[in-house]
C-alpha cells in the first residue's frame, strides 16, 4: 500500500514464533506497568511502542521510485511518519492478515450488546489529506509549511510542520501535551491563540485523524452510541489474540517431533497452527 502522506510504499509479511513472543510479552509488560490505569497517557505511550514494534517486524517501508534508496527504511523511521501514514500503515497490516472488515462490540447503558462493522478501506478512504488554499510548502525549512496570514510584514506569519509518531509520543509523555505539540510543531510571528488555531486547521486538514469514533444506534432502546477507536490498540489486541496460544502449540510441537524451540519459533504462524492442529487431531482419533 501507499501511504497517503509521504508517498512511501509499505509492505507486510506473516508473522513468525519470534514476532508472536514479543507481541505477547510487550502485552504483559505493558499491563504490568500500567495497571494502575490503561487509560492514563503513559499506558498510550507504552501501547504506541509496542505499535512501532509490531510495524518495524512485519512492515517495510520503501520509497515508491524505483532508485537504489528502493532498500529497506530503517526501523527509526516510523517515528518520523505522521500519525496517519502510521496508522495507516497499522491498518493496512491489520487488512493484510485478518481482512478488511472490522467488528466492533458496543455495549449499551440498557445492557444491550451489538456488533458494528467497518470496512478499513472505507475508514482510510475518509482520512484523505488535502493542501488548503492557504498554505504552501516553506522554501527554508524542508517539511514545515507556511500558511498566510493578511499582514505578513507585520509579524502575522506562521509556519507549521505535521506532527510525527516521534511527536505523540513526547507529548503523552509531557505533563501538558498539547501545548508541547504546539511548540514543537507551530512556529508563528506573533504566537496568539488565533495563529495557534489556524495552525491546528490546516494540520487537520492535512493529516486527518484516522482513529475516529464509531457511531451507532441501539437497537433495543435507540439511544446512540459512540466508541472512540484506537488504531493502535485495535490492531495489537488483534495481533495478541491470534498470537495467544503459542506457547501450547510450540509445546505440542516439541513434545511430539522433538524439534529445538528455535526451529519452531522460526516457522510463519500459519505453519505452526497447522502442526499444532494436526497433533490435536491425532491425539483425539
Ligand atoms: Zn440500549
């Protein structure tokens, strides 16, 4: 797939014994550590690193041209993608193993549980980035854009870059993070609530945010419901679940063909199942 923003082209690949691990065991640090609360930003950060991880083993990143730089990109960078190229990326690698579809459970104040699905093509389809009118890219700094303001000599003036996964993750991790995403990402002449907001548009506008809520009505008391949707979380509980019961088949696949743990931790999941449901099957006839 291309990623809407920097062009570049992504990958993906199975994932192996080695990945499913340390899926898992990022999983376990992460609620070990943040079991006070999941929902504090410290436990976000903690998931978009886990996130970062999952996409630097199964993802690569190349640039679309053809020219030798065609090679692999570096893990570090996804930190310097904006948060919907990665989130796209993360979507993109969720449609590639599971499908397009997604299913999302609701459940209701009335205690009335219902399913809505979403089609990943048709969220990502809604999150496409556009330039305003307003705004080019600067000609000094590579990567921040100017947007124009009526009185430039004036001071009225402002540059902006989009904010990076690198960014998100400093902010959750500030004790203020709006306003370290501002100083970092805004760059303005006279730096007024106004600057700061016309900044904030055209970010939006040229990122859009991926991770948007889920609407639905319930239908047993028709009051509507809304789940925000966290493409980080969504994707590596997936990736966790069809990872959870390694150990037992790595286990089975041991104890049966006397295999070394590295052999079956190399082989790609799918292969790993396959024996592990044959033993199963053997075992009960
Ligand atoms: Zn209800």
């Amino acid at each position: 797939m291309r990623l809407p923003i920097s062009g570049l082209e992504v990958s993906f690949r199975l994932p192996n014994g080695h990945d499913d691990l340390a899926l898992l065991e990022g999983g376990a640090r992460e609620s070990r550590n943040n079991r006070a609360d999941l929902r504090s930003s410290e436990a976000q950060a903690a998931t978009l690193e886990c996130a970062i991880d999952a996409l630097s083993r199964l993802a690569e990143l190349r640039h679309a041209s053809g020219e030798s730089s065609g090679a692999a990109i570096k893990m570090s960078a996804w930190l310097t993608l904006t948060i919907t190229d990665f989130e796209s990326a993360l979507l993109g690698l969720r449609a590639f193993l599971f499908g397009d579809t997604v299913r999302c459970v609701l459940r209701c104040a009335c205690t009335e549980r219902m399913e809505i699905d979403f089609s990943i093509t048709h969220l990502l389809s809604e999150a496409r980035p556009g330039m305003p009118g307003r705004v080019q890219p600067c000609a000094t700094r590579p990567g921040w854009f100017e947007l124009n303001q009526k009185d430039h000599q004036a001071g009225d003036w402002t540059i902006f870059r989009l904010p990076t996964v690198a960014d998100q993750l400093f902010a959750l991790r500030s004790p203020k993070p709006y306003e370290l995403l501002a100083e970092r990402c805004i760059d303005s002449g006279r730096p007024t609530r106004r600057a700061t907001a016309s900044a904030e548009r055209a970010m939006e506008s040229m990122s859009p945010t991926v991770s948007c809520p889920i609407h639905g009505v319930c239908a047993a008391c028709g009051a509507a419901l809304n789940r925000q949707l966290h493409v980080p979380s969504l994707v590596l509980d997936e990736l966790r679940a069809s990872a959870a019961s390694m150990h037992d088949e790595v286990h089975a696949i041991a104890a049966t063909y006397h295999w070394e743990e590295s052999a079956i931790l190399a082989m790609p999941q799918v292969r790993r199942l396959a024996y592990s449901d044959a033993i199963r099957q053997a075992g009960s006839r």
